[in-house]
C-alpha cells in the first residue's frame, strides 16, 4: 500500500513538473510574439518613461538642429554670403522680377504725362528708372512742398532727382480743378493722365459718408480732366464684330504702334536731346534721341485710375462714375464729361523699380508699410482702370 501511494505521488509530481514546464513555454513564445506580454507593471512603466526621454531628446535635437539653421541663414545674410540661406527671399524675388516682366505698362516713350496725388513721388521718380524722358513728366501733389516733405520723409530725394532730370514736379494743384493751376497749363496736353490710389484722407469713419465723398472728389478729377486730354487716332478704336446675326459695338486694342520717328539733323524746328538709356542685354549705356521740347504725340489721350479691387474701394464705382456719370459735376452746374472703359488690368509694384506706396494721410511710424505691403498681400488686388473721353464728349 505504501508502494502505491509513493507511486502516485511520483506520478503527480511528474505530470505537475511537465504541466509548469508547458505553461513557461507558453509563455515565452506569447512573449517573443508580444514583447510586453509578461512583464510587470514596474517594467512596463520603466519602458513606458524611456521611451518618452527618448522622444523628448529627440524632439529637443531637431528643434535645436532648427534654430541653428535660422541662425546661419541670418548670419550669411548680413555678410551678404547667404546665397543658398536665403532660398526662400531668393524664391519671393524672382517671382516678383517674373510679374514685373509680365506686368502690362501703358506708357509709350514719347507721352505726355501728368501725375495727380503723387504723395511722395516715388512712382514718378520709377518711371525716370525706366528710361522715360524727364521733360514730359509733369508730376503733382495736392499739399505743399512743406506738407509732403514732412508727410513723407523719402519725399526729397525723389523730388531732387525728377528735377535734376528736367521733369516739372507742382504742389497745391487740386487734381479736381486742374484749371487753377497756371504751371500744368491749359489745352490738351497730356497724352497720359495717371492717380495712383486716390482717396481724401478725410477721415471719415461712416462708411456711406466716406465713399460718396471719395466719389465726389473722382468726379470732379474726371471733369477736371477731361480738358487736358490729347486728341487723335486710338489705340483703342471703337469697331462693330458680328455675334450671331447682331451686330456688336466693342473696344479693341489696336496693333502697336511703330514709336515716333525722331526729328532729323536736318530739322531745325524741333531740337534733339540725348536721353541716356540702358542696354537690357550688357548693361551698358547707350542713347538714344529724345524730343527736347514738351511736345505731345498724335493719339488719343487716356485717364489711367489705380485702386484696390476690395471694399470699400469697390464701393466707388469707379467704371460706373466715369461710363454713366450724374448729369453735373458735384458742386457745380458744369456737365459731367462720360468716359469708355479701354482696359483694366493688374498694377503691378515691382514693374516700377523704388516705388513705394504711401497712405494720403502721410507716414505714421508703427501703423505704415514700407514694401508696399498695403496693396500688395491683401484680399484684393490693385487694378487699373483705363479710360479715353466718349467721342461725342471732345469738343
């Protein structure tokens, strides 16, 4: 009897040992198909935090790795090395050099032009840079030379340079009343007529008050005008197209002209001057004959008005104010000249090499832009409109 119950016991034993044997390796494969299986709650709290350091480091490595870029490319951009640092200025420039090549300019190297509100004269300045002659810009601003030199601090320089190069820059000239002013002159002149971002600078925060305001004062400009305008062919000549079995009277853009051919040696009527320009190509310079007089070219004169296409600028109805005016211009008893819209197309900055836009109200240190960053970036962008006067509208 004991021989049996010692047999059993060892039988027990046996099958108790081979059972714990299975279940370890149970156990270690379930571990080896799942790393965390097993372990206790220390360890997996343990793995848990390092693996979070790990991160951490990780993280703090890129950040620093980051910053030390930033670092470099700023350094490189004050030793002026930063070529390859200053990718993404490098990227923004040449896309405003391509805009500025694509951008449409309405000026032609003989017009006449008369810039109205030219706040610090930087875009008349712009268009010296690019090679138009000094002598036939006339270029205005509604304050005195005392108010825009202490309105606009760049003021002076632009103003120095359109003088030196033979260009007439006026103050005090209203571009509604153009003919109180003796210095533009009287008859049509101006074969290219420009405002820049007009606007009163008034102030006035009702913003019904505030457009009808603005809207006044581009009537006036549009009566004032009209009588400074040159006459002759269009670039823009009215033409009759068939649609269907309609006939339809549209504006089209004529081909471009050939430029005037200069006065001859032989011409002792209209002297010749020498304006320096540059050669695209080498950068060298090169000359080429300009007009020494203001003489102002056979063609249609035209109203060019830049503004941003968002409100309330849209709210002036710039197209509708000058297509189908009020019978009489506000404050008078005159009637309101009526105007066809030629074009309209994007106004460009960077096309205008050191233009700056400045607000009516002047500089402010803190609340003004100097990159031209108030009509550039924002949700509309700046349009020009261009005009000539209806024909049965020239006297």
């Amino acid at each position: 009897m004991g021989k049996l119950k010692s047999a059993l016991g060892a039988h027990q034993h046996a099958a108790s040992r081979a059972k714990a044997q299975k279940a370890a390796e149970a156990a270690r494969a379930a571990k080896q198909s799942h790393p965390g299986a097993g372990r206790s709650v220390a360890e997996k709290r343990a793995l848990k935090r390092a693996r979070r350091e790990k991160e951490e480091k990780e993280r703090a490595r890129l950040a620093a790795g980051r910053k030390a870029g930033k670092t470099e490319k700023e350094e490189g951009e004050g030793r002026g090395e930063g070529a390859e640092a200053s990718t993404s200025t490098s990227t923004s420039t040449s896309a405003a050099a391509a805009a500025a090549s694509l951008a449409t300019i309405p000026f032609e190297h003989d017009d006449t032009i008369l810039l109205l509100g030219e706040a610090n004269f930087s875009f008349a300045h712009a268009l010296l840079l690019r090679h138009h002659p000094g002598h036939l810009i006339c270029a205005t601003a509604y304050d005195s030379e005392a108010e825009c030199e202490e309105k606009y601090p760049d003021a002076k320089k632009h103003i120095k340079a359109l003088r030196d190069a033979g260009a007439r820059v006026l103050f005090g000239v209203d571009a509604g009343a153009l003919e109180k002013s003796k210095e533009v002159g009287k008859g049509r002149r101006f074969s290219r007529v420009v405002f820049n971002f007009p606007h009163t600078g008034k102030g006035i925060t009702d913003q019904d008050r505030n457009v009808r305001s603005n809207q006044e004062m581009l009537l006036r400009t549009l009566r004032s005008v009209s009588a400074v305008l040159t006459e002759g062919p269009s670039a823009f000549p009215i033409v009759e197209v068939k649609r269907g079995k309609k006939k339809v009277t549209v504006i089209k853009a004529a081909k471009k002209q050939k430029p005037a051919k200069p006065a001859s040696d032989d011409d002792e009527d209209v002297p010749e001057a020498e304006d320096i320009d540059f050669d695209d190509e080498d950068g060298t310079l090169a000359r080429r004959a300009a007009p020494a007089s203001f003489t102002p070219p056979n063609r249609e004169g035209t109203l060019l008005v830049t503004l941003l296409d968002q409100n309330p600028y849209t709210l002036w109805d710039i197209k509708g104010l000058a297509t189908r005016p009020p019978p009489l211009c506000p404050g008078t008893k005159v009637a309101q000249p009526k105007y066809r819209l030629l074009r309209s197309f994007e106004f460009v900055p960077a096309a205008y090499p050191g233009y700056a836009h400045r607000r009516t109200i002047g500089w402010r240190e803190g609340k003004s832009f100097a990159n031209n960053e108030e009509i550039v970036g924002r949700k509309g962008r700046a349009r020009t409109w261009e005009f000539a006067l209806r024909d049965d509208e020239v006297e």
